[in-house]
C-alpha cells in the first residue's frame, strides 16, 4: 500500500520534507511515488487540506 496525494492539494511543500524516503514530488498537485512510499503517514499528519490519504 501507498499514500497518494489527491485534487485538494495546494502545493504548500509542507509534506516534502517530512517524507523519510523522499518519495514527494513538488508540482502543480505534489505527487507520491508508489514504488517508494512506505506508508507512515507522515505527509498526511503535516498537511494542511489533508490530501495525502492511504491507498484503498
Ligand atoms: S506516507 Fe510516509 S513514506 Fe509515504 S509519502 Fe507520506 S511521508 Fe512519504
Ligand atoms: S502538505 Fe498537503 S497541500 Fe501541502 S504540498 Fe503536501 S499534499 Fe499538498
């Protein structure tokens, strides 16, 4: 499973650094990589609009 970031993104970059494996992307909607998400959450608990949810 992964996290993925979704529409309601505001590009703030305050999950950027949080991340411990670097899988966030800047961009118009920052962007995950599921490859290398871990699925800690750590970008869901820092972002303000709650766009990083779990996977289903
Ligand atoms: S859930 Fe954790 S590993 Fe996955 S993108 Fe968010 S901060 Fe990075
Ligand atoms: S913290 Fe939330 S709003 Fe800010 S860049 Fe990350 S996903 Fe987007």
């Amino acid at each position: 499973m992964a996290y993925v970031i979704n529409d309601s993104c505001i590009a703030c970059g305050a999950c950027l650094p949080e991340c411990p494996v670097n899988c966030i992307s800047e961009g118009d909607i920052y962007e995950i990589d599921q490859d290398q998400c871990i699925d800690c959450g750590s970008c869901a608990a820092v972002c303000p609009v709650g766009a990083p949810n779990p996977e289903d």
